[in-house]
C-alpha cells in the first residue's frame, strides 16, 4: 500500500524540506533510502510527485492535490496515538462538570480551554444547576466534578479541593425605601433579607450571611437576585454577578455603619470520595488552582 502512515511522513518531509538529503536529514535516515522510496510510492500510485533535475526537486500539480488530506492523516494519525497513550494513563472517555450558576462567570472555561487543548478527543458535558441540586447530582453519580461555594459543614462522601474566593456585597435596589442610606445596627436587623440558604431541619447556615431577623430563602443567588431588583429586600451577592447592574444603577451597594458591606465565601471543586477521578478531571483540577481569580 503507498499510501501508509511512513510514506505519508517521508512524502511531507520532502515537501517540507525541499530535497532528498534535507528530508532523510530530517528522519535520521540516509538520502538514497529516500529517494528510493519515493519512487516506490510513485511506481504503485502511477503518478509523478516531485520534477528532479540536477539542480532542484520540484513537486508535481499531483503532489500539491494530495498534501491537503496527507497533512490531515498524519495529524489525525499524531491525535489517535496521543489519544491511545492518554487512555492508557487514565483518561476517561467523558468528563461531565456541573457549576452553581452564580460562578458561571468564574475561570473554569479557561481551564476547560487548555484541557481541549491537551486532550482533543475527551468529551466534555457542563451543566448548572442550584448549588444544592448540584451536590445531590454528584451523590448521585450522575456528574464527575461539582464547583460550587464552600459548604456549612463536613460531608465524609466528599473529597474537594479550594481554588480562591468569590466577595459577596451586600446590595438593594434603587426603589427600596431605603436605597442610599447609611444603616445602623437596628435598620438592617429588621430589614427583610433575602438570602440563599437551606430550609432542612437542623441545618446550620452561614452566620456570616444571615444576619437580618428577617429573612426570605432562596436556592439560588439568581433567585435571590430576581426578589432583590423587585425591592423586596436586601442580600449578599456575588461581585461578579452584580457589578453590571451596580454600574447601570439598577442596583445599589448597601453601606452598613457598624459593619463591613462584604463577605468573602471560597469556591470549591468537588468529587466524590468513592470514585477515583480520571486522568481529564485531574488535569481540571490542576489548571483550575492556578488560573482561579477570586
């Protein structure tokens, strides 16, 4: 067969090169084993690839139709070996991440991007959901990695690494009564705050964001966002979330008199302890502690 995967390296080398010597240089093989095979390929195509005269080797009008698909089988050919040694080492054959909506705005597209870049052929699946659902998906087996804001508590099914932290500002609407007053201790008590928090019984919640005697729960910070512009109450946001409306006006950053206006909360992925990670979601991991920006 002319065409096999040897001929198709030595045929570019040629191209690439310009001469018998320079491409037999390029392989580490000798010029006149070149040449020779060479005219073998051409002997069983019946087709003159490369014009040689004492000066010059020339490709042929059919050696140029042919470099196009001679460079996509080599390269396709260089993915499948890569691909093969990958699997060998433990690449999984899909990679399902599942993100809490509030942090679709953080840096796990980038590592998403180099992970492509390192392993063309490993599917990837990204789902969002509510921080909640998204645990109960990764209990469940459904999803190999969860991202999401740390969790009140110890969960033995658990393995996570943290990646950096994401600012909660505390924020209003412009048509709340109160929009653009300074609070004191006794205002923002009593002012209803709509938070994300669990309504499981005997679930302790994050001190640190529940601080009216007030309170509407949400499951989501998008749900929390929606109340919030509607002017039924304040909440911590995330930064990332809120900034373009705090630049629209069409929300407000709250300013407290006897605290601070923000919280910082960390981002976690998230694994199940029982299911080894494969080699996509380990190389995931890694690129995400670098590159998050909190």
């Amino acid at each position: 067969m002319a065409l096999h995967s040897d001929n198709l390296l030595l045929f570019l080398a040629v191209l690439d090169q310009g001469s018998f010597s320079a491409a037999a240089r390029a392989l580490g093989r000798v010029p006149s084993a070149v040449s020779m095979a060479v005219a073998q390929m051409e002997a069983e195509l019946e087709l003159r690839l490369f014009e040689r005269s004492t000066r010059e080797l020339r490709p042929t009008e059919e050696a140029r139709a042919l470099e196009p698909q001679a460079r996509q089988l080599v390269a396709r050919l260089a993915q499948l070996q890569a691909h093969a040694l990958a699997l060998h080492q433990g690449l999984e054959r899909r990679l399902t991440l599942a993100i809490a909506p509030e942090l679709l705005s953080a840096a796990w597209s980038e590592a998403l991007a180099q992970l492509a870049d390192e392993y063309p052929a490993l599917e990837v699946d990204v789902l969002s959901a509510p921080q909640a659902a998204v645990l109960r998906m990764l209990h469940a087996g459904e999803i190999d990695l969860a991202l999401v804001f740390e969790r009140v508590g110890f969960d033995e099914r658990e393995s996570f690494q943290e990646l950096g932290s994401e600012r909660l500002v505390a924020v209003m609407a412009p048509q709340h009564p109160l929009a653009g007053q300074r609070l004191r201790q006794d205002q923002w008590a009593e002012l209803r705050q709509i938070a994300v928090a669990r309504r499981d019984a005997g679930t302790a919640d994050d001190p640190r964001v529940l601080v009216s005697r007030r309170l509407w729960r949400t499951d989501s910070h998008l749900a929390t966002l929606s109340l919030v512009q509607a002017g039924l109450g304040w909440a911590f946001l995330p930064q990332r979330m809120v900034d373009p409306l705090l630049e629209a006006g069409a929300l407000l950053q709250i300013e407290f008199e006897n605290m601070s206006n923000e919280v910082r909360l960390w981002v976690d992925v998230v694994w199940r302890r029982d299911r080894p990670l494969g080699l996509g979601a380990r190389r995931f991991i890694a690129l995400m502690r670098p590159g998050y920006q909190g």
